[in-house]
C-alpha cells in the first residue's frame, strides 16, 4: 500500500536555537522517494540525522539555528508503515513503568474497577473501546502538561489525551504499551496521529481509541513511552515561536481501508 506523505512547519527563531525534529518516517519503513528541506530566511540548513537503533526512531538534531524564519517541509512515498521488532525483554520493563504522561499509579484503582484483567487481545481491543467510549474529541480541550489522570477526570482530549490514558490503563494491568507517533491517511483532521502499541504475547497491536483513522494505513515516524519520547518538535535551548504546520497523507492507487476498530492490526 503505497502512502504519500508530507509536512511543512513554520516557526520564528528569536535567540539561537537548538532543536530536534521528529518528521521523517522511522528507519524500518521502505521509502521510495524522500526529501527533508531545512531552510532559515530562504537559505538551507542542514540537520544531522541521528538513528534510535531501538525503535527505529530518526531524529534530525538543528543545532545553532540562528535568528530568522524557519521552515521545515517533509515529502516522502512509502510502500508500507513500519513494521515493528519483536517485543523485548527490556520493552516488558521499560513500558510497563509510570511515564512522563503516563502517570498510571494515579489511576491503578481506576483500571481494576473499570477494566478489569487486561491477559489477551480482544482485552486490549477492550480497554482502547473504553476509553472511546468515555472520552470525547475536543480540539484544544487539553494543555501541554496534562497526563492520563488529567484526562481521565477531563473526559475529553486528542489523540495523544487518548494514547496515554489507554497506555495508563493497559500499564496498570501489567501489560506494557508505547506511543507511536504516526502519519495517518484517513485522518479527520488531518494532523499528525498518536496511537498506541500494546504487548501481546511477542508482538506490537495496534490500538487507537479515538477510531479517527483506519490502523492498516498508518506510517511510523516515532515510537516511545509517551508524547515527551516522540514530539515531532522540541525546543532545547534559544528562543523559538511556533508559526504553522501543515500535515497531509495519503493513500496512492488504491481505496483507503475500512477499519473497523474491533480486531487485531499491527502497524506494517
């Protein structure tokens, strides 16, 4: 299934700035065209690609970045999502934990009482159609700083509102869940996409309770445990004003899939 995707941000460095991107596609994805452009005040800027050998993450790092109007424009053609490895003895540890996000031993009471024992994936299915259920999508609902227990008490949010109460739940009954940050043709609206990944015997399912884009089409950019590990932009040091950002993704060839979000998918 080939995709098409692209992304054009805008923003206004007002100090030197050092910065790290989160656009391009993840390493596993089969790319069959792809261009990053970096430009300050017209003039190119060339970021350093660095590789998350782990998850397959591709960080591009923009050091001194100086005064002046940035904009980053991302095009690329892919032929599948990103499949992903096998689930490790360190992801069973490392996502399994309370997270930036993920605050779940807020909410330990909450997952027994509302979900119950999480052991198989029609339980998965179950804990993201919970959240569906008791979550409405609200855009500009949420702050920066909100956590799954913030939602939680909120009952509405997007799409990373959604991925972290889902991987807080899931967590709270041992099984280990991640963040994938995603292109996602079908999206409405369109923007980039966060879901979430949940162990299930040695591999990844794929879950996303806001049932806003169809599963078989997503494209892997990042993967980690909350938003903080798979912001497609954060600011390290300097001064940055956020301008735009402009996402689109799409299916070539074919008819987008239907998903009807009650069985198992895995990203691929």
């Amino acid at each position: 299934m080939r995709r098409r995707l692209t992304s054009v941000l805008t923003a206004t460095v007002t100090s030197p700035v050092e910065a790290t991107l989160g656009v391009a596609v993840a390493d596993p994805v089969t790319r069959t065209s792809e261009t990053l452009t970096v430009t300050v005040d017209g003039s190119p800027f060339e970021p350093h690609e660095v590789l998350d050998e782990a998850s397959g993450t591709r960080w591009h790092v923009l050091r001194d970045v100086p005064v002046g109007e940035l904009q980053v424009a991302y095009d690329a053609l892919v032929a599948d999502g990103g499949t992903s490895s096998s689930v490790s003895d360190l992801d069973r540890i490392h996502y399994v934990r309370p997270s930036r996000y993920v605050d779940l031993d807020r909410l330990e009471s909450v997952a027994r009482a509302e979900v119950g024992d999480v052991v198989g994936e029609e339980d998965v299915l179950r804990v993201a159609s919970w959240v569906h259920g008791h979550l409405r999508y609200v855009v500009g609902s949420s702050r920066v700083t909100d956590g799954a227990s913030d939602t939680y008490l909120a009952r509405r949010g997007v799409c990373r509102d959604y991925a972290h109460l889902t991987m807080a739940l899931l967590r709270a009954r041992g099984v280990p869940a991640r963040l994938v940050g995603c292109y996602a043709p079908g999206l409405t609206p369109m923007d980039f996409h966060a879901v979430v990944e949940a162990a299930v015997d040695d591999r990844w399912v794929v879950v996303d309770a806001t049932r806003l884009a169809p599963r078989p089409s997503l494209v892997r950019i990042s993967t980690g445990a909350d938003a903080s590990e798979t912001s497609f932009l954060t600011t390290h040091t300097g001064g940055l004003s956020f301008g735009s950002i402009t996402v689109t993704a799409t299916v070539e060839g074919q008819e987008l899939p239907v998903d009807d979000h009650e069985r198992a998918v895995v990203i691929g």
